[in-house]
C-alpha cells in the first residue's frame, strides 16, 4: 500500500484527502499545525453569527465542480452581487468594477469620457505593468480616483507598478457594461448549513490519519522524508499545500505573502447593507479595505448582523504577492521537488488565483497523475510540481 503524506488541512489538503480515500488502496497521512481542519474556510462563530475569515464564498465556472462539493455539502446560489466602493473626494459609491453607468454621475465626467475615447486595444496590450494596463484601459482619471489607492493599500506597496503579473486585477473587465452582476457567467454560492464547509472536512478525511497541532520539524523533500513527534517518516508521494520555501528552508529567499486582519462587529439591525449589496470597498485613506456582511451569504436569521472590515497587514501569510520576480522565485523551489511530490492550493501553487474550487480541480489532477503516471498541466488550475512524474 502506498503511503502518502498531505502538508496541511485547508481545503487542498482535506480534497487531495479525500479523493486518495474514495480512490482507496492509500495509506494517507495529514499533518496539521493548526488544531482544527479547514483553514480559513473553517466556521467560526461571533456574537451567535456563522462566518469564515473573510468571506469565503464558493465560487466557479465549472459546473463539475459545484456539483461535486454540492453533494457533500449543500450549497445556496447566491444571487444577484453588488459590490460598492466608496471615493471620499466624491462623497459617493460607485458600482466595482468599475461600471460605465456610473460616469456621468461623477464629477469629472467629461474629462473621464475624453479619456476613455483615446484608449486603444495596442496601448492595453502595451502595458507592462498593473498601473500602466488600468491608465491605458480606463484612463488617468478613473484610474487614480478608483483603482490606485486601494490596489496599492491592499497589498501594502508604494507603487503599483511592482505588478508586472496583472491577471488577477479586473483585467478583461476594467470597464463594465450590461450587466451589474460582479460575475456573469460564474457560479457563486455558500453551504446552506449553520456549520459552513465543516461538514466536508469530516466528511473529506474519513480513513486518513489526521494529526493536528503537529509541526514538521525537518524535511527532506528530495527523499520524501519529513521529521514530526521526534521522528523520521517516509512516503512514496507527498501533496503539499503550504508556501514551497517553507519545505527547502527558505534556501532561495523567503516568498513574500500579504496577510489580513479582520476585525468583527455586531449592529443592533437586522441587515445593513442594501439588497443584493454583499462586499463594500474602500479605495481611500482608510486603514480598511472592505467591509463584508455575512448574512448575505449565510443568510443567518438574526435581529442582529455581523459584519467583518478586512485590513492588509504583515500578519499571516495569505496572498501570494503577484510579482513575476517572486513567481520565478517560487519556481525554483518547484523545480527542487522530485517526481511525486506535488504542491497545490493557494499557498502551495504561489498563486492569488487559487479558490476553493481551484483546489478541488488540483487534487483531481494530482490523483489522476499519481494513478496513471501521466503529467496534467492546465494553465488556470496549476499543479506545481517537477517536469516528470
């Protein structure tokens, strides 16, 4: 029997678990730091409100996918999202992104509809960085009165044009029309359950050897041995889903990570954002980048409403930085593991476009590769590994 070792019991960790059981013929092993399974999408509960930290709403294009995780967890489809930003200079919320309807009610409305007539396709495809794609698809204007300040704030950065890799940002949608939806054509819902997602993480790593609030103290991922509890173990594959310079000691630099800090509050009322309005955003001087209402999404029954303000800090390693310079960085430490050893998830990936659906689509490639041997490369789920199984 093969033996297998999971690096982590976010929701990478727990569906890479749980496809090695439903697959059986595996002797699966998870390590956790954590004394709890799930990660940032583990139900929390404050003031008798249900949340994750920040809103972890499930979201996707692929209908394999939600049907998957449906049947182990129900979910609701969300319905239709507003999200607003609010610009102090205007005294006003706008639409985000960014949405054609709302320029005429801005004060610089002819400047705005002057600029936006000048942009070209060839000066979008110019652009070699996040700053210079947004002033050529939008304008100067729009530009620095919606984008700048928040992007900039979000990821703790002087200037945003570090980002050299933009795919992230609102490109493609940079100015939208028709529609207000914040996602068209993807699917966005949430357990229907008081308890969330946990449900799934039980559900996921029945059959595996689950070990919480343990740490591995020494790796050796060349070999596919790991020390924890004062021993040496072994393993003929290893999934792992935390930051790649953590399994090499950092040996070609630390991978930078932006973390956050959500601080929670309890109103007197039963719901405070306007209907369908589910995230509002703060593109000013504001320490806070947004604020969530949680109740939108689990549609909890209370007098009251939790709502969480999200703030950027250095405290936790959450978002990849999106720079091609630490991307190439974590390359490297790709490069070092051998065939067998994969790394996925948000962290493991090194990738801010990494959801939860993303790392069930992970862990469907990595079982495929480890039963047939073959390499599964797709370009908008990667699965970092070495170049040959």
């Amino acid at each position: 029997m093969k033996k297998v070792l999971i690096i982590g019991g976010g929701f990478a960790g727990c569906s890479s678990a749980h496809q090695l059981n439903l697959k059986g013929g595996y002797d699966v092993t998870l390590v956790e730091g954590a004394p709890f399974l799930g990660g940032g999408c583990r139900n929390l509960i404050y003031g008798g409100h249900p949340h994750t930290f920040g809103p972890r709403h499930f979201l996707t294009q692929n209908e394999k996918v939600f049907n998957f995780l449906d049947k182990y967890v129900p979910l609701r489809r969300c319905g239709e999202h507003i999200f607003l930003t609010y610009i102090h200079e205007d005294e006003n919320f706008y639409n985000f992104p960014i949405h054609v309807d709302d320029i005429d009610r801005m004060p610089e409305k002819d400047k705005i509809k002057n600029e936006l007539s000048r942009k070209t396709v060839e000066g979008i495809k110019a652009a070699k960085n996040l700053e210079e794609y947004w002033i050529a698809s939008v304008g100067e204007t729009l530009y620095y009165k919606m984008v700048d300040k928040y992007t900039r704030k979000m990821w703790l950065q002087e200037t945003n044009t570090v980002f050299d890799e933009f795919k992230w940002s609102e490109k493609g949608v940079a100015l939208k029309e028709g529609p207000r939806a914040a996602w068209d054509i993807a699917i966005s819902a949430y357990p229907y359950g008081f308890d969330g997602y946990d449900p799934y993480f039980k559900i996921a790593t029945e059959g595996t050897k689950v070990l919480l609030n343990t740490h591995i103290s020494a790796f050796d991922i060349p070999n596919k041995k790991v020390r924890f509890n004062g021993e040496d173990h072994q393993y003929d594959y290893i999934i792992n889903t935390i930051s790649p310079d953590i399994l090499f000691e950092n040996c070609y630099g630390e991978l930078p990570y932006i973390g956050r800090e959500v601080h929670k509050i309890v109103l007197p009322i039963e719901e405070a954002f306007p209907k369908d309005v589910y995230f509002l955003y703060y593109g000013g001087d504001e320490k806070f980048t947004r604020i969530v209402e949680y109740k939108k999404f689990t549609k909890h029954k209370s007098p009251h409403t939790l709502l969480g303000i999200e703030m950027p800090s250095t405290n936790g390693r959450y978002y990849p930085l999106p720079i091609l310079s630490e991307q190439e960085k974590a390359q490297k430490y790709f490069d070092l593991m051998p065939e067998g050893v994969f790394s996925i998830g948000r962290a493991g990936s090194y990738k801010y476009l990494v959801d939860i659906d993303d790392c069930i689509e992970q862990s469907w490639d990595v079982m495929e590769m480890i039963e047939t041997g073959q390499r599964v490369e797709k370009a908008v789920h990667p699965v970092r590994m070495n170049s040959k199984l």
